[in-house]
C-alpha cells in the first residue's frame, strides 16, 4: 500500500499518531505503507541504524558519520550513480527505539530536495500467522522551482518506494536465517 491507496485502521491510527507534517503552501507531503514478513526487532534493526543506510537503501554507496548517533548527528551519504545527486547530507532528528522512529531531515547536498523531512515507524503485525512489521514512511519537502507538486511527490514516493522494498528483500532474507523455531526445519 502506498500513498495512493486507503488505508486500514491500523494503518491510519499509526499515521495520525506518528506522521503529521504540516506542508507549507511550496511544500509536498506523503506517507507509504509497507507490510513486511520479518518480524519487528530484524526490520528496526536495519532502520534505526542511521550510520549504515547502504544496509538496505540501493541508491546509497556510503555513508559517513559526524556525531555520535545521538540526535542531532550528522551523516554525509554518497549517492550512487543514475540520479540527480551525488551527496546528500543528514540529519537525525529522532531516534526512540521503544517507539521504533526515526526522523531525519535533509540539510545539505547537491540534490534539490529542500527542506525534506522525513519520518519511519515499524510496527508489529501478523501476516499468514507470522511476526511481520508495518513499515510507513512519510515525508515532506519543497516544491523545487519548475516542478509541481504531483512532479516532486511521485520522484520522492519512487525513492521511498525502492527503499522499502529494499528493505523488506533484506529483512525477510534475513528472516529465513533468523528462524529457531524447529517446526521449520
């Protein structure tokens, strides 16, 4: 599910709660929703780990940290190749690993996504009888000049979109890994 789609009660009482941006009149905003087959600590695992994007985004080729992985660290990102960046630069604004959030915000790189912020929850929830997660992710950013609205908000739903299901291929490979239970051997 996307932010294109309704969503279910779940989902919606998860977005009022975490995922409130207030868009300026040249702002965009979104949320997507990804339903993964990994439970919760393996999906935040990957998530919460602000110094190791590349773990699960296909588009990151490093990632170099300033700071402490406190809030208000700062890391450098080297895009890879095919988009219209080489370098991003970023800003951990909240980390809360009872929650399971994390927010960051854009605040430099040769890109034009000015002013983005962006906010990831994972959720427990079952799918086929399984510990599975709900991932949403939601954002907002400027309109860069030349663009509109339903322009900037399907480039960055894309990026968020290859992301996820980055995310949940890596999640659940590592979830096959990750069984002790014997029943499924």
């Amino acid at each position: 599910m996307d932010g294109a789609e309704s969503y279910g009660l779940m989902e919606s009482q998860c977005i009022r709660r975490h995922h409130r941006h207030e868009p300026r009149e040249n702002q965009c905003t979104s949320t997507l929703v990804k339903h993964i087959k990994a439970p919760v600590h393996l999906v935040w695992s990957l998530v919460r780990r602000f110094d190791q994007p590349q773990r699960y985004k296909p588009f990151v080729s490093r990632c170099i940290m300033n700071g402490d992985l406190g809030i208000g660290s700062v890391r450098e990102v080297n895009v890879k190749s095919g988009l219209p960046a080489t370098t991003s630069t970023e800003m951990l604004e909240l980390l809360d690993d009872e929650e399971h959030i994390l927010g960051i915000r854009i605040v430099g790189g040769d890109h034009r996504l000015r002013n983005y912020s962006s906010v990831i929850t994972v959720h427990p929830e079952v799918i086929d009888g399984r510990p599975s997660t709900m991932v949403i992710e939601s954002f907002v950013v400027d309109v860069p000049d030349g663009n509109t609205k339903d322009e900037t908000c399907y480039f960055v739903e894309a990026l968020i979109r290859c992301n996820l299901m980055s995310l949940a291929d890596v999640s659940e490979r590592m979830a096959v890994h990750d069984r002790t239970d014997p029943i499924n051997y």
